[in-house]
C-alpha cells in the first residue's frame, strides 16, 4: 500500500482524508495534543484496523473525535452538567472526558467497557475531516503500540509507511503531550492523564478532582485500572532512562560521575553548557514550559536508538503543564528517579 502524504494547508485535503474514512480506511490525523491514527469509530472493522496497524492491546480503548462539542450528546448518555461546562471551557482543545457510552458506540472502540472517551480537538483541518466523514473519528496517539507518540507527520510516516492509506501533514504538534483525560462517571471527577489542560484548570470548573494512581505510580500490568492504556509501559525509548532530580548543578555533578560512553543527557536548554562532552540533547527551555511539552516525545524518539546505552533526563518541577511532563518523563523512565543528595 502507498501511504498518502496530505498537506494540511491543501483545500482538497479534508474530502480525501474523510472518503478514506468513509471506506474504513486508516488516516493520520493532525490535533493540537500528538497526530492520531483515525478510522470510523462507529465501524468496527475500520476499528479493528487501528489496534492492527498500532499493535494495541484489545483491551485498551480509544478516543472518539468530534468535530463539534454538542456531538458529545450522540455518544453519550447521562451526561453531568459539569461535562456541558468543561465542554464550553476547553473545546475544541486538549481534554478527553469519559462518560457512559450510548449503544452506537461499538464495543471494540471502548475496548469491551460502558464508558466512551469523546474529544473536540483543536485543529481545523481535522475537524472538517470529521464533518466531512459524517462519523466520529477513533483515533489514538498514531505512534507503534510502546513508542513515544507522534508530533510530526515524519514521525507518523516513520512508523506506517506504507501501512495506513494516508497521514494528513499539519506541521508539528503545539502542545506535544496528549490530552488531559478526566473520567466522569463517578461521583467524583477524576484525573486519567494529566496534559494540556491542568488539573488547576479542572479543579477551577469542577471544585473536586481526584488523581488517579495510575498518574502518579508505576501500575502493575495485571492490575484493574480506570483507563487500561495507563498499565503498559509507555512514551519509552529502547534504553533505561533515569530521572536526575535536584538543583542543575547536583544533577550535573551526579550524571558526571555516572556518565560512560554510550550514554547520552535529556535536559533542559539552560544546561546544555554543563553537559559539554556528555552528548546532550534539549528538549525545550526551563522558563518556558509549553517549549517542553512540544519538545518531548520528537527527543524521546531521536534518543529511541539500540546503541545508546542509558539516557539521563532532566524533569521540570511544579504544576500546571509541567505536571503532564512530568507524568509522562516518568513513565518513559518506569518510575526510576534519583536524588543526587541522596547518594553518599
Ligand atoms: O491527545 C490525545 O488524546 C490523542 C489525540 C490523537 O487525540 N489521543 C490519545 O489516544 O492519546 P491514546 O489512545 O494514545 O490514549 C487514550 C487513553 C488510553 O490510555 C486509554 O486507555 C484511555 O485514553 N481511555 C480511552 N477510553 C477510555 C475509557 N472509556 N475509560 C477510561 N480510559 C479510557
Ligand atoms: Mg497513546
């Protein structure tokens, strides 16, 4: 199969991408958040496709993409009416909610639970897509099942090329990390996947939220969780990362004495003058947080690379954006962070 490439700017583009879907086809779509790999959410073969082409577990189930945030009601039933508020609030833009899912939605979307995820992302070219389909699109992060996920159309086309009919190029990703997911099915709020909307914001709207374990800890893989993709090990580069904590100049004395050929450094731009030799790689400013979060997973794919042998990386600290990066840094490093002043 010859994998279309479609530039987002190109009029033309949003009929092609949405006939494809029409006809069960796969397409890379561009979001504000990562690119998604979409299908028909509402057909189940077309579906069957995405876990194909992704290597996902069955078990793990996928967003559904509106195109217009009142779409929710067709999905969704017993919706709360903090729901209509955070829909006025954040969409289109980087937030999933989980609310229970109407019959319609077939079961191998929502990986066999009674709850869907619905979002209305930020990005134009994807919402005509979606119009112009006539059906929501599934579509999760278009990264293979276990890699960093995709913020280019490059990286899409790295990992499908000639796999999926078509990957529509709307330049790089702004926000980088992949949607906020809160779960409203409870009687309390509660936070999935920290991202671009933060839980300050949440929290702003709803008065409540509770952070699901699964945000802050390593989830065993047997275990039951709230939203099934948080178990698997994620965003992770071939080799072990480590998350050096502690101010710049304890993490640069600690990664100094640790450092052999063959490792590499993820840090912040301030500190590239201190890991001179070290081979480092920045992935955004320390002052400017988005600057991380759009730089994330394109460095976490350029060190996804067999001959490097472990890879130091430098978390921000804090709330806000910085609590998605951190949340997926982390998982990228399982969970292992090490505190210089701990070392004796
Ligand atoms: O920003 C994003 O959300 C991107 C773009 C493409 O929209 N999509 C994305 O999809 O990140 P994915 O499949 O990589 O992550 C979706 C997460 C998974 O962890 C999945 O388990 C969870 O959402 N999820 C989906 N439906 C759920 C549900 N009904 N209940 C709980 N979690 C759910
Ligand atoms: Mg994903």
């Amino acid at each position: 199969m010859k994998t279309l490439l479609l530039p987002g700017s190109d009029p033309a583009t949003p009929e092609i991408a949405a006939k494809i879907i029409r006809q069960g086809g796969l397409v890379a779509i561009p979001t504000e958040t990562v690119y998604g790999l979409g299908a028909n959410g509402l057909d189940e073969q077309a579906v069957a496709r995405i876990f194909e082409a992704k290597g996902r577990p069955q078990d793990n189930p996928l967003i559904l993409h509106v195109a217009e945030p009142t779409e929710m009601e067709k999905f969704c039933h017993s919706i709360p009416n903090a729901s209509y508020t955070l829909a006025e609030k954040f969409w289109p833009g980087p937030l999933t909610m989980v609310l229970p899912a109407r019959d319609i939605v077939p079961r191998r979307t929502t990986g066999g639970l009674s709850t869907v995820a619905v979002r209305c992302p930020d990005n134009d070219t994807t919402r005509e897509i979606i119009r112009l389909s006539g059906v929501p699109i599934a579509a999760p992060s278009a990264n293979l099942s276990g890699k960093p996920s995709t913020t280019t159309a490059q990286h899409v086309l790295h990992d499908h090329d000639g796999r999926i009919q078509a990957i529509v190029d709307g330049g790089p990703c702004r926000v980088g990390v992949e949607s906020t997911i809160v779960d409203l099915t409870e009687s309390r709020p509660r936070l999935l996947r920290p991202g671009g909307i933060t839980p300050e914001q949440l929290i702003e709207v709803l008065g409540d939220l509770v952070i699901d374990k699964a945000v802050t800890a390593q989830i065993d893989k047997d275990a039951v969780v709230k939203a099934p993709g948080m178990k698997y090990r994620h965003y992770a580069p071939e080799e072990p990362v480590v998350i050096v904590s502690g101010s710049r100049e304890q993490a640069a004395a600690y990664i100094h004495r640790h450092f052999v050929p063959g490792d590499r450094v993820l840090c912040f731009a301030e500190e590239l003058p201190l890991y001179v030799g070290c081979n480092p790689l920045a992935y955004g400013s320390e002052a400017d947080v988005n600057t991380l979060s759009a730089g994330l997973f394109a460095a976490l794919r350029e060190l996804d690379d067999p001959s490097i042998h472990q890879v130091y990386a430098r978390c921000p600290v804090g709330g806000g954006v910085a609590y998605a990066v951190q949340n997926r840094l982390k998982k990228a490093a399982a969970f292992h962070i090490v505190n210089p002043e701990e070392e004796s």
